[in-house]
C-alpha cells in the first residue's frame, strides 16, 4: 500500500511541477499565452455561429485546435528547455 501511495504522490508532484512550469512559460511568454487565448475565442465563435462560412467553419475549427496544440506543445518544450 505505501508503494502505491508513493507512486501516487510522485505523480502529483510531478503534475503540479509541470504545471507549475507551464504557468511560468505563460508568464514569460505573454504574446504567446495571449495567442492561445484569442484562437480559443475565435473557435467558440465559429462553433457558435449558425452559419457554415462557406463550408469552412469546420477546417477553421480543426485548426484552431491544431494551432493551440502546437502553441502548448512549445510553451512545454521551452519549460523543459529551461529547466535543463
């Protein structure tokens, strides 16, 4: 039992590092963290809308996640990055 208790613990530790990491690349790159925020919205909107755009609502869409992927992946790689 106190193996499992301590594999558990050393995952939450583990995520709330990482998390803790993430939040600091935000922090050190407002630009980017402000991008995410503004794609975010802007796919609310298209999911939202009642229209279709002319038939590229839902590519716009998979790229807006597409795009916030990416943009995490490299606020993450940086946090790595920088911890090295």
């Amino acid at each position: 039992m106190k193996f499992v208790s301590g594999i558990v613990l050393g995952v939450v530790l583990s995520a709330g590092l990482f998390t803790l990491a993430a939040q600091n690349e935000r922090a050190m790159h407002p630009r980017i963290a402000a991008a995410i925020a503004a794609i975010k919205d802007a796919r609310a909107y298209l999911a939202a809308a009642p229209h279709d755009f002319g038939g590229h609502k839902a590519a716009a869409m998979r790229s807006c996640d597409d795009a916030v992927r990416q943009l995490n992946l490299a606020l993450a790689y940086r946090a790595g990055a920088d911890g090295k």
